[in-house]
C-alpha cells in the first residue's frame, strides 16, 4: 500500500459525459501527479499540482482540468467524453519536488 | 525530448534464475534519475529502484539491482532468484529538467515454475 488513495476504482459512462476522479495523496506530501495509462499511448503524464498551484503540464486535453485543494487532495475532471479516453488513471504524489512518486492503484475508466 | 526505450517487449524466466530487463533512454541533460517500476496484474505501480545518474555506483535493491552505463545512456534492471511474485510489467522511467517522469513502452516479466 503506496499510501496514494484513489476513488473511485471503476468508473463506467457514457460518451459526452463529465467524470471526476479523486486522488489523496500520502501524508505529508505536496505534489501530486496525474498520468493515464492506455493501451495504444503508454503511461503519459498529464499534469502536476505542487501545494495547490499547477507546476508541469504534460499531453492533457483541453478537456481535462485538474485542480488541488488547500488540504492537497486533487481531483481530475474529465468532459465531453470520448471512446478513446477510455484508460487507467493514476495519481502519484511525492514529498516537496522529491524525483519518487509514489502510485495510486488508479481509477479505472471505461467510456461506453 | 527525451524518451525511453525498452527493446524486450515480453520476457520469461524460470523460477530461482536471473533476468535481465534492458532500458535505453536518450537525453542531453547530465543531471537526472531513472526508474524501475512494477505493476503487477492488480495495476498498482510499484517502485523497484531508483538511480542517480551523478552517481557512479549501481542501486540495489534486495533482489534488484541494475547496470547503469551513462555513457552508453543504458539502465538494464537484473533480477536474481526470480521468484512468481515478480511476475509483471516492468516499466523504465525518465526524470529529468521537464519535472516529470517518461516512461517506456514496459516489458512484460512471465516467471514460470
């Protein structure tokens, strides 16, 4: 157990529709990651949060927002959902700007 | 940009031998970090091991060490005594300037007895 906390595991929906995936991060941690991990992209970062404020953004569309709360848990929305959005999400969290993130078991997203 | 490159896309090994997991990566930059992780059939993404790339000498990690030829920008993961459990993908990771982890494509591990 990384001590990353997703919710919720599965997520099944419809296309067009809006999601949103919640990541805990460990105690004590700043920074949070978002990655989603399909069949045909890989692993691909999307974007990190560190103390609230955006720090790095990665290969996230424009339909996708992230954001992170004054107690650092992060939340990623997903809208206008497509066939091929359909993948596993991960949030990692870190201590401070530390290089080892820790995963959470990902939310598995399934778009009908 | 840097990326990652694992040329084994499936691998197998039979229970107590070793293996050896190969990783190349491309970059410019002189100061950065690479990974192993793991992630079994339950999803979850394990930390193996991490390397400093200032640092010369190789990270182990119980059963885990790795091959690090920074010239030759390669980061091969070997596991001895192999056991069922390691059964898995392995991804190498990339953590560079751009402050984010790249990953390669993953290897999948099979562990047979």
């Amino acid at each position: 157990d990384s001590g990353v906390t997703q919710t919720p595991k599965h997520l099944i929906t419809a296309t067009g529709q809006r999601v949103t995936l919640r990541c805990s991060p460990r105690s004590g941690d700043l920074s949070v990651y978002w990655y989603q991990q399909s069949l045909d992209q890989g692993l691909q970062f999307l974007i990190q949060y560190y103390n609230g404020e955006e720090r790095a953004k990665g290969n996230i569309l424009e339909r996708f927002s992230a954001q992170q709360f004054p107690d650092l848990h992060s939340e990623l929305n997903l809208s206008s959902l497509e066939l091929g959005d359909s993948a596993l999400y991960f949030c990692a969290s870190s201590l401070e700007n530390s290089l080892t993130q820790y995963f959470g078991p990902g939310t598995r997203l399934t778009v009908l | 940009a840097q990326t990652v490159t694992q040329s084994q896309p499936e691998m197998s090994v039979q229970e107590a031998e070793t293996v050896t997991l190969s990783c190349t990566y491309d970059t410019s930059e002189s100061n950065y970090y690479l990974f192993w992780y793991k992630q079994p059939p339950s999803r979850q993404m394990i930390l193996v091991i991490r390397q400093e790339a200032y640092k010369q000498q190789n990270a182990t990690e119980n059963r885990f060490s790795v091959n690090f030829q920074k010239a030759a920008k390669s980061f091969s993961l070997k596991i001895s005594d192999s056991q069922l459990g390691d059964t898995a993908m392995y991804f190498c990771a990339f953590w560079g300037s751009q402050g984010n982890l790249i990953f390669g494509k993953g290897t999948k591990l099979s562990v047979k007895p």
